[in-house]
C-alpha cells in the first residue's frame, strides 16, 4: 500500500510520534495550524469517516481518548478543538482517515 500514514505508522516514514499502541499513533503535524497540531490515526487503514465497517466505531472512540489524554498532557486546559476532514470538499489531503487535535490557541467559529 501506498499510504503516507500507513507508512508513518509502520515506522517507515519518520515522525515526531506523541502515542502509539495496538490501534493508533499519534504525531506532530509538520504544517500545524496552532501552536499544538496533533495527527491521531487508525493503524488500520480506513480511507475516511465516509469508509467505516461495522466495527470500526470503536476506533473513533479510541482516537477521541487517545486526543483528550495528549490535550491533558500538553496542558490545553483552556479548550482544544478536534477536527475529522472528509473528503475533498472536506478538506481531507491525505487518504487515511485521521482526526486533528489542535489547541494552544482561541479556535474561531466558523472555522472556514
């Protein structure tokens, strides 16, 4: 598989890795959009949010704990925001579905 993520998980591509276990890695975005930018991904490739099997929610779940623990630790206790592109209208580039954790910053509504 050709996959950015898939390789960043796999430990060919390196990272700045923040967690990782059986299910997920997460990683410093090398483009953030505030000062704590966070990439939470699947090590399971599923393409997008429009892309889960049954069975797959338990993942999301997993990659929302696995955000609130990183938020603790990097101190957001003022708010963060977490974001799952979708698609290319979504805003989605890299086709490996992954959730943002951003936080470090005042979030604006709407976001654009």
């Amino acid at each position: 598989m050709d996959c950015l993520f898939c390789k960043i998980a796999a430990g060919e591509i390196p990272a700045k890795k923040l967690y990782e276990d059986d299910d997920a890695v997460a990683f410093a975005d090398i483009h953030p959009q505030a000062p704590v930018h966070v990439l939470l991904i699947p090590r399971k490739h599923i393409a997008s949010l429009a892309h889960l099997s049954a069975g797959d929610e338990r993942l999301l779940g997993h990659l929302h704990a696995v955000a609130k623990k990183i938020a603790e630790e990097k101190g957001l206790t003022k708010g963060f925001r977490t974001v799952m592109n979708t698609g290319e209208e979504g805003g989605q580039t890299v086709d490996h579905m992954h959730l943002h954790l951003l936080g470090g910053r005042s979030m604006h509504w709407p976001p654009g």
